[in-house]
C-alpha cells in the first residue's frame, strides 16, 4: 500500500499536533496522577507518529525505537510515578510558581517563539516531516517550562520527561531518527533518570516531610 | 442557483430538522448519562413528552417583572433559530448564506444570552442574579476563543461564510496544506461547545443545586409555555453548536447539491454525526467532575490559547 508523500506528511504533522495539544493539558492540569495519565497519552502519540514515520519511510530500525518507547514511556515510567504519587500521599499540585493562565500564555509565546526560530529552516529541508521541527521545538521548551514552573519534584520530573519526548520527536523530524544505538542508550539514560528521581523524590519526602524542592535551596546539616 | 420558492421550502426544511432533533439530542445524552451509571433512564423521546407538557401549563410571572422576563424566551428562541438556519447541516449551501457570516451567528447567540442574563436579574430573586453573573463571567470568557476558532478555519477556506467553508472543505477545495490549525481551532471549539451550551466542566444541566448551577439559577423563575420555549432554545443552541463543530470540521458526506438522493444522504450522515458528538458528550460528562466557578477559567484559558495558536499557526506555516 501506497500513501502519497503530500498525505503521509500530513498525517505526520496531525500526529505532532495532538502532541502539542497534550503538552498544553499538561501544563492546565493541576492534579498530579492526570498529569502522569496525560503524559501517558503523550507518549503514546509519540509512538504513533514514530510508527508512521517508519512506515512512511520504510526505515525499519524506528520501529524499534517506536516500540522502546511504547514499553518504557507508556507503560513502565507512568507506573513508576504511580507508585510513587501513592507513597507520598499526594493527589494535588497546590504549589505553582506560575499560576495556570499566565502558564498557558507562556507556552503559547514559547511556541510561537519555537516557529519563529525554525522558520528559516523549515523551506530548506526536503522531509516528510520537516514541519513537525517545530512543533518538536515548542514540546521541548514546553517541557522546560514546566519544570520551572512546578515547585514539586514530580511535576518536574514530568516536566524533563515531556522535553524528552520532545526530542525524540525532533530526531525524527530532522534525521528520520537517530542511529539505533544512540536511541537504545537514550531509553536506557531516561529509564534510569525516572527512577533515580522517583527514589529522590521519596528520599525528599523523608527528609523533609514534602516534595517542594525549594527547600534544597536551604542549607542543614 | 435554486429558484425563490426552493430557497424558502430549503429553509422551512432545515428550521424543521433543527426544531425535531434539538429534543431528540438532550434526551440521547440524559440516556447515555443514565447507562453510565448503570440506570435504566428515560426514554430518548422524554424531552419531547416533556415539552408538550409544558406548553400546555399556564404560566406564572411575578408581579415584579418587567417587560423582558415575557419577551426573553421569544428573543431567545428566535436567535437561536436564526443562528441555526445560517449554520449548514445536511446541506453545504444554506439558502440564508446571504443573510449572515460567522459573525452574525456569534452575536446572535450572544444576543440571547444578553436577554437570557437580563431576564434572570428581571424578576429580583437572588439566585436569578447570581446566575446572572455566572453566565456573564462564562460568556464573557467564551466570546474570544469562539471568534478566534473560527477565524482559525474562515482564513484556511478564505472565507467567513460558514456556506463556502463547508462547501469548499466537502469539495477537498482549498482545504487546509497543514491540519494542526485546524486541530487547534477544533479542541477549542469543542471546549466553547461544552461551555456555552452548558455542560459538565463548566455547568451542570441536570442540577438545582446553588452552589452549582449557572444557566439553571436563571430560569428558574420561569414556568409554563415560557420555561418550555427556553428549554427548546437551550437544546437548540446544542444543535447549532454540534452542527458547527460537525461540519465546519468534518463537513464529508453532506449535501453539496439539490439532488434529492444527495440531500437524503446528507440527512442521514449529519444525524449520525450529531448523535456520535452528543454520544462523546454524554461520556465526558460521565467521566468529569464540575469544575469550581473559578477553575472555569483556566479551562477557557485553554481554549483561548488553542484558538490563538491555530490563527497563529495559519500565518506561520503559510508565508
């Protein structure tokens, strides 16, 4: 079966949409599991565009790559922050540093910013999914975002999460993926990264009886 | 180009369909609601029972009242007839596209809310007012993100008649090169949807309880012929809103020609689009809570952004 190059680029570029769409209900949810469901989401529409693109291109090794993301985005990490979301006994967001609208006018300046900045460089690419760079951009800097705007350790680690998933989609707008290699060492390092900072997260709990990592910023012996 | 006596029987035809399905519609979501939650609920054809009910009451005015509390739900009911008639449903060309773009449909709906807020604050009871002001606060905040939605999709088919959007986007004509606008333009729509007509996120239909209800605090003082006028405009108002985000959207199937088969076919495809919206409806209503008269504007907030980026991405993606 055959897609023509104009439809299949579409179909990319909806994909990255939804991406975005999520991003933005990330940033509006204050309850701390939606966020990791939404994130879920997130990811899942990640894996359907790295699919698309594998079978628009023919390039077998993002499937692999889609499929890694399946098991360690969609399902492992959201079950991860589930259980720690349960140990510290916290349904609720209740710390901002940005309240929610100023923090969705933010994010709409940060893509407009990310269009502008790729602007120049979208005509010159011949890819499929050129347009999606900056959509890739926009999650990206969404993602820092976040994590500057949450004061609790878990929205910020859903925050580097979501800059991750923007780079993923990045390396497959700009290069059709990265080497399989470099994808696999990727998984591995934010595998690792989640689970380190959810037994941080606990170890913050316990010394400080809360998860607001402004009080790192204070020196005890 | 239909002739005078067609165009007429055309829109007697589409005021039909919109008046019969309107009823139809909120008594679908009551059933989904009620299947959610396990109840057997009340037949899909109970808002119709319930209507001719009302219309055969006598109804009781307080004696406070001005002129408006009378004239409100007539002024309500024809806006709201008036900004379906401009909306296409199984038909892509209205024959009242002459009469009114986008805009016009926004402020005839506005225009009924404006009378709607004024006849709750009419009669002086306390919670008419405060439904007043809730629906001043939720309608102020929709009117944005509805124009700028929609603004969204007139600029992609180069058009604010809703006739030639839909016309142009049945045709696959000068549809949009990149569908993230138009995705953008239609999560906000669908979340100016929910608000405007009054459902859960934003307002509970189904509820008498002050510390919840907006659009209900503000009828409540009516009875009779008068409550059931509002009511049918409110699930006409559901009607012309599932109508827009339907076609405006997914316009595929509709009519682009007088043809009697085309026109039957159109038919059909726009009721099982409106039942599949109001279907997903009745299913978001099951799995959201209200939100807090406060939090209602984050979710707006939403939607505003949403409609700017889609207008944005337009400019951006096309020069």
């Amino acid at each position: 079966m055959q897609i023509s190059p104009h439809i299949g680029s579409q179909l990319v570029d909806l994909c990255s949409a939804l991406l975005l769409l999520t991003c933005f209900a990330i940033v509006a949810q204050r309850r701390l599991s939606a966020c990791v469901d939404l994130f879920a989401l997130q990811s899942a529409f990640l894996v359907l565009t790295a699919a698309l693109v594998a079978f628009l291109t023919g390039n077998h090794h993002i499937y692999i790559a889609a499929a890694l993301t399946g098991v360690i985005k969609v399902v492992i990490i959201p079950r991860v922050l589930k259980k720690v979301i349960e140990r510290l006994n916290v349904k609720r967001e209740l710390v901002m540093n940005v309240n929610v609208p100023a923090g969705l006018l933010i994010c709409g300046a940060l893509v407009m910013l990310a269009f502008f900045i790729t602007q120049p460089i979208i005509p010159l690419g011949f890819l499929l999914t050129r347009d999606s760079l900056a959509i890739a951009l926009a999650i990206v800097l969404i993602g820092f975002f976040t994590m500057i705007a949450r004061q609790k350790a878990v929205s910020q680690l859903i925050g580097f999460l979501v800059m991750e998933n923007g780079l993923f989609l990045g390396a497959t707008a700009a290069t059709y993926g990265m080497p399989l290699i470099v994808e696999l060492g990727v998984f591995f390092d934010v595998l690792i990264a989640a689970l380190i900072a959810g037994i941080y997260t606990n170890r913050l709990q316990d010394a400080f009886d809360s998860v607001d990592t402004s009080h790192l910023t204070v020196l005890k012996e | 180009m239909p002739s005078l006596i067609q165009s007429l029987l055309l829109v007697i035809a589409q005021a039909i369909v919109l008046l019969s399905v309107s009823p139809f519609l909120v008594g679908l979501i009551r059933k989904v609601k009620a299947r959610f939650q396990c109840r057997q609920g009340a037949s899909v054809f109970q808002p119709y029972a319930d209507l001719a009910k009302l219309f055969r009451k006598q109804p009781v005015i307080s004696s406070t009242a001005s002129w408006i509390f009378p004239a409100t739900p007539y002024i309500l009911f024809a806006s709201t007839l008036s900004a379906g008639l401009l909306v296409p449903t199984f038909l892509s060309q209205t024959p009242l596209n002459f009469a009114g773009n986008i805009i016009a449909l926004v402020y005839l709906l506005a225009l009924g809310t404006f009378f709607l807020i004024l006849a709750g604050l009419d009669t002086g009871s306390a919670f008419g007012g405060m439904g007043s002001s809730r629906e001043a606060l939720v309608a102020s905040l929709t009117e944005p993100a509805m124009i700028l939605s929609i603004f969204a999709i007139a600029l992609t088919a180069g058009s604010t008649n809703l006739s030639t959007i839909v016309h142009k986007t049945a045709l696959l004509e000068g549809i949009v090169t990149d569908p993230s606008p138009h995705l953008m333009a239609l999560a906000a729509l669908f979340i100016v949807a929910l608000a405007e007509t009054g459902r859960v996120p934003v307002d509970n239909p189904a509820t008498h309880l002050e510390l919840t209800m907006i659009h209900e605090a503000m009828v409540l003082e009516y009875s009779g012929r008068y409550l059931a006028l509002i009511e049918w405009a409110a699930g006409l108002k559901l009607a012309v809103f599932l109508s827009l985000v339907a076609n405006v959207f997914a316009p595929w199937g509709i009519a682009t020609t007088l043809t009697p088969s085309a026109m039957g076919i159109g038919l059909v495809v726009y009721l099982v689009k409106i039942a599949g919206l109001a279907v997903l409806i009745g299913t978001i209503e099951c799995m959201f809570a209200k939100l807090r008269l406060f939090r209602v504007t984050d979710l707006l907030g939403v939607a505003f952004i949403l409609a700017l980026l889609g207008l944005l991405f337009f400019y951006i993606l096309r020069s």
